[in-house]
C-alpha cells in the first residue's frame, strides 16, 4: 500500500529543513555544525521522513564506545542523538521507520547495542522506543538544563533480525 511517505538518507540540502523540525519539536537545538559533524560521522545514520513531498522528520545517530548497558563490558554502541517528526506529521508510522532504519544503519558501523536519553515525561517517544524493544536501564538524574530526569533507554542489535518492510 502506497503510505504517502518514505524514509531516505539526509542529504545537504535538507539541512534547513532538519533544523526546522528539530527547532518546532524539541527545546534541546543545535548549531548546524552539529548537524553536519553527526552526518559526516554516520552518513548511513542520518535519516529523513519525506511525507507528501515535505520533509517531516529525521534521525542521527553517532557511534560511541563505552560500557555496555546489558553488562561491564566495553563495546561499540548506537546512541539516537535526535529524532523528531512534524506534529502534522505523527500516527502515521514515520518515527518508528526512522528509528528502525537508523538502527540497521548504526549495525552497518558494527555496534551490538543502541541507546538514548529521553525526558521521563516524553510518553510518545517512550512508547515508540518501547515498541521498538528499548527498555529502561536508568534514571539520569537532572540530565536536562530544565533539570528534568532522563531515562537512559537501551536495546541489543537489531543485526540478525530481519529487516521490516516499510
Ligand atoms: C516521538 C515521535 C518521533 C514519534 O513520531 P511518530 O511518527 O508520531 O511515531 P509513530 O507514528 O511511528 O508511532 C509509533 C508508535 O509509538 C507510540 N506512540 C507514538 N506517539 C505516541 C503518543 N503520543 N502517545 C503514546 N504512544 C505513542 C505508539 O505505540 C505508536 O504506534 P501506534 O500509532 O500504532 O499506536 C514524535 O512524537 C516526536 O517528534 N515528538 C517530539 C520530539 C521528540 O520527543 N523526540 C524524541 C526525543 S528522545
């Protein structure tokens, strides 16, 4: 069935765009070399939703290494940096595509697990990230400059799953 709407890769032209939905979605912004750094780090990891010809949303990702959340060791993980979706945009699907292609990208870089930070009052995006497989590992207390908590969420790779279609 035609959606109305797909997943690419971010391309340079989109930049504008990308700062616009992240300004309109979320009080943590950013200067657009920050943009451009996360997408000369992980091409493959930054993503957009184009929906009806309008970019809608994006991801980026950067690959860290650092202790594991599912043990003590260290390993290469996927942090989601940013991911957000224009309000007219949401319930159609795009963010969760956007996270579930951004993690088979982050696997291309070889991690074997992903995490993120969300504000614990954040319901939507809690439940795409559950929906998704994240569960909570902590609690990052007063992790935002509001003071509001995090919860550090985190889930193994996706690598040996089959890719869903859109
Ligand atoms: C989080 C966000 C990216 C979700 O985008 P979206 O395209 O609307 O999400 P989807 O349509 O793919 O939703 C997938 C699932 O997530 C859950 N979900 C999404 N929005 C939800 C909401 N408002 N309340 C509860 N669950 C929600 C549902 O389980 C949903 O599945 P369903 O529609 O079949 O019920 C979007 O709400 C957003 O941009 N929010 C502001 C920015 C932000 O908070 N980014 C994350 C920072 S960590």
């Amino acid at each position: 069935m035609n959606k109305g709407w797909y997943i690419r890769p971010f391309e340079r032209k989109d930049l504008p765009d990308v700062v616009k939905v992240n300004k309109s979605c979320l009080p943590e912004n950013y200067p657009n070399q920050f943009f451009l750094g996360l997408y000369h780090h992980a091409p493959k990891a930054f993503l957009v939703g184009i929906d009806n010809d309008k970019l809608a949303g994006y991801i980026m990702c950067r690959i860290e290494r650092g202790v594991s959340s599912f043990g003590i060791m260290p390993v290469k993980k996927g942090h989601i940096v940013s991911v957000a979706v224009m309000d007219i945009h949401r319930r159609k699907g795009i963010g969760y595509a956007l996270i579930r292609k951004g993690m088979a990208a982050m696997s291309e870089y070889g991690v074997s697990e992903y995490f993120l930070e969300v504000r614990k009052s954040n319901n939507a995006a809690i439940g795409v990230y559950e929906k998704l497989g994240f569960s909570i590992k902590r609690v990052l207390k007063g992790y935002y400059r509001d003071g509001e908590d995090a919860y550090l969420m985190a889930r193994k790779s996706i690598k040996d799953e089959p890719i869903e279609s859109e």
